[in-house]
C-alpha cells in the first residue's frame, strides 16, 4: 500500500490519543439497486458528462427529488440512482462538506478520520451542527470492507481508485462493495500529486456540482456558487499587486524540527492559497510534494529556501493561541528557524485543513486572508455567517 503523506488518511499516533483512538475504467459501480456503471473516459468533457446524465446542467426541475436519475463522474463513469440517497459515507471532509453545505447532514453516517473533518467551524453557523463524535470513524487501524457491510450505506462518495490506492483495497475488493452495498462515485480532488490520478480533475465546484446532482439539490449548489463568487471578488479586488511565495508544511511533530513539504497545485487543498494570488517557494526550489513520496525538510534547508511566508497545516480544532503557542513561538526561538525571513517578518500563519468543502473553504479562505495581509482584512468576517446557514437550512 502506498505511503507518501502523513495526513491524507492515516491518522498519527497523536491524533489516534487524541481522537479516540482503480485504475479510470468502468464496471466498479452499481447503481443504488445494481445498475452497471459504464466506462469512464480518461479525458471527458464537463459537456459529455453533462450529457450522459440525459438532463440539462442547471436545470433543477429536470428530475423530481424522488425520481430515478443518473450522474457521471470520472473515473467512474454514469451511476444510477433509483432515488436521493438517503445515507451516504465519505472518506475525506471535503466531500463530507458537500453534502452538509446541500441539507444532507442527517444522512451522513461516517468519515475516514474524524479529526480531520473541520466540522468544528458549523459552530459559526447557526442551525448547523454535525456531531463527529456520532460518526463511525472509517480508519480502525486501517480500513476494512466489514465496515462498509455494517453501514449498508446508500452511496460512498468517495473515487473508488483512492479506496485501492491509498487503503490497500483491491479491484475485487471495490467491486464487491460497490455492489453489494452501495456505489462509490467520486473524484480524489484535493491533490494533484498522485501518479495513479491519470484520468480528469475537477474543481471544488465542479466536483460540489456533481454531489448536488447526486443529491438534487440543484438550488442549494447554486446558492454556495453565486455566495462563493461575491467573496472571491471581494477578496481579490483587495490583494496587493505583489504577492508573497510560500511554502505549505505539515509539522513531522509539534513542536516542530522538520515537516512535510506540500507544493501550492490545483487541488481543492490549496483553493484559498490560489484564491489569494500566492507563489511557491517550495515548487520554485525543486522540493517534491509528501504525497508524491517526499521526505521531511528540516530548517537548514528552509532556510536555504527562505520563502515569504510559512503556512503551517494541522488538523483538528486549531485554536490561535494553540498555534501561537506551539508553533510560531517555536520557530521564534529556534537558532536556525529564527532567521528565516517568515519568521522575522511576523508571517507564520495557520495552513489550515487538507480536506476543504464550500463551507470549509470559506472558512480557511478567510483566515489565510487574514494571515498574510492582516493590514487589509484584519480580523474582518469576509463571508455572512448567516447567509451561509440559510442556504445550508434551505432558507435563501
């Protein structure tokens, strides 16, 4: 089983005291009642997709909520639904994040680790609440078929070619699942590293669209995306016409001595550094990303590096005098990590979650705002709170 990272599923040993504790093809998927899924195309066009789903892209009316209908979605190509699926399971927050921002919380039964699913931030929100502790945790010292049985799940939104290649599954192992229990429909959309990923990406929203046609919430979806736009041109009509090169790091341990290198790309993972117009300084200086088996970089070679800026990733609830504290106190005191420029300058900031949905995203957006050009957006919400929990209640 492949391992580049250590925090794209498996839980360390920290988090584990903390938190209690295919290959682009068809022929993985049934349908919600055994409806063969057919075969992908590595390099499908959003219009093809749109296409084999046999309604109009945008138009909610198309198929009532309780009708049959069909989605496609690299790499698993058209899946049929006899209706909405009622329970569905994720692996990552990210598509955990999907489906609460479209009103389908009751339904979501598990999450591949707990503690790394921001669902902490719907505090913010008022009405939306999702209990991680209520969630079967998917990660039991790795993950096994058994618990996909005892869940007897609708749907697993979830690419069934990150359930072979990061969990250790077989081929055999998904189909069996996929048509005993549930389909899998998904995209591994939050990095862009991973050398088995050869068939077509999608974007937060447009792997978000996908779950809103799964679920026919076409309303909600459009709502978060027209929410979504108004901040994104909000924020960038205020960046400064230089922006800093980063470096994204994953801590090896807290306090820190050497981390995991993680490279700004086009998965959902580094939307808000996109969003804000950053550089990479990793990228520039030939470092390989951890999920494409990359090692640890220590501060000597940091410091060799000297980026703008340093964003520090964790998972969990992290609150700003736990990273201060922890962190950025650290680097200040450290002998060779104080003369980094980052450090002197005052910009360490929060990296926030790997795993980021519509919601997540506005949240972490939000605060790498804040992190890197506090002269501009202070401590400024950016995003109406309300606004956002209406949509989720399905008052907008």
């Amino acid at each position: 089983m492949e391992r580049g990272s250590p925090e794209d599923e498996t839980p360390t040993r920290r988090e584990y005291v903390r938190y209690a504790g295919a290959v682009a093809g068809g022929g993985l998927l049934a349908g919600c009642t055994g409806g063969s899924g057919s075969e992908s195309t590595p390099n499908a066009t959003e219009t093809e997709a749109d296409d084999a789903t046999g309604t109009e892209a945008g138009d909610p009316t198309e198929t009532a909520p309780d009708a049959s209908h069909s989605v496609a979605m690299e790499p698993v190509g058209t899946v049929e639904f006899d209706g909405v699926p009622e329970t569905w399971v994720p692996y990552t927050g990210d598509y955990a994040d999907m489906g609460v921002a479209l009103g389908r919380a009751d339904g979501l039964a598990a999450i591949g680790v707990r503690a790394r699913f921001g669902s902490h931030l719907y505090e913010e929100l008022p009405g939306v609440a999702v209990e991680k502790d209520d969630l079967t945790q998917l990660w039991q010292d790795g993950t096994g078929k058994e618990v996909y049985y005892e869940l007897d799940a609708d749907v697993h939104v979830t690419d069934p070619n990150f359930v072979e290649n990061r969990l250790g599954w077989s081929r055999a192992d998904v189909e069996e699942v996929g048509a005993n229990v549930g389909p899998f429909f998904g995209n591994t959309v939050f990095s862009r590293a991973y050398d088995w990923h050869d068939y077509r990406y999608y974007t937060l929203y447009e792997a978000f669209e996908k779950v809103a046609e799964m679920f026919q919430e076409r309303e909600r979806y459009e709502a978060f995306s027209d929410l979504h736009d108004e901040v994104l041109d909000d924020v960038e009509s205020r960046l400064p016409s230089e922006t800093p090169d980063i470096a994204v790091l994953y801590p090896a341990d807290v306090p820190p001595e050497s981390f995991y290198p993680y490279l700004v790309d086009e998965g959902t993972q580094s939307k808000h550094w996109n969003d804000l117009n950053v550089g990479d300084a990793l990228a520039r200086n030939g470092v390989t990303d951890a999920q494409a088996g990359g090692g640890t970089i220590d501060y000597e070679t940091l410091l060799e590096i000297d980026p703008d800026a340093v964003a520090i990733r964790l998972q969990g609830e992290i609150t700003p005098e736990y990273f201060e504290e922890n962190i950025v106190s650290h680097l200040r005191d450290h002998d060779v990590a104080s003369e980094l420029t980052a450090v002197q300058n005052g910009r360490v900031v929060y990296g926030g979650l790997t795993y980021q949905g519509p919601i997540l995203h506005l949240f972490q957006l939000e605060r790498a705002a804040q992190g890197l050009y506090p002269e501009e957006f202070g401590d400024e919400r950016l995003f109406d709170r309300e606004r956002v929990a209406g949509i989720v209640n399905g008052e907008f």
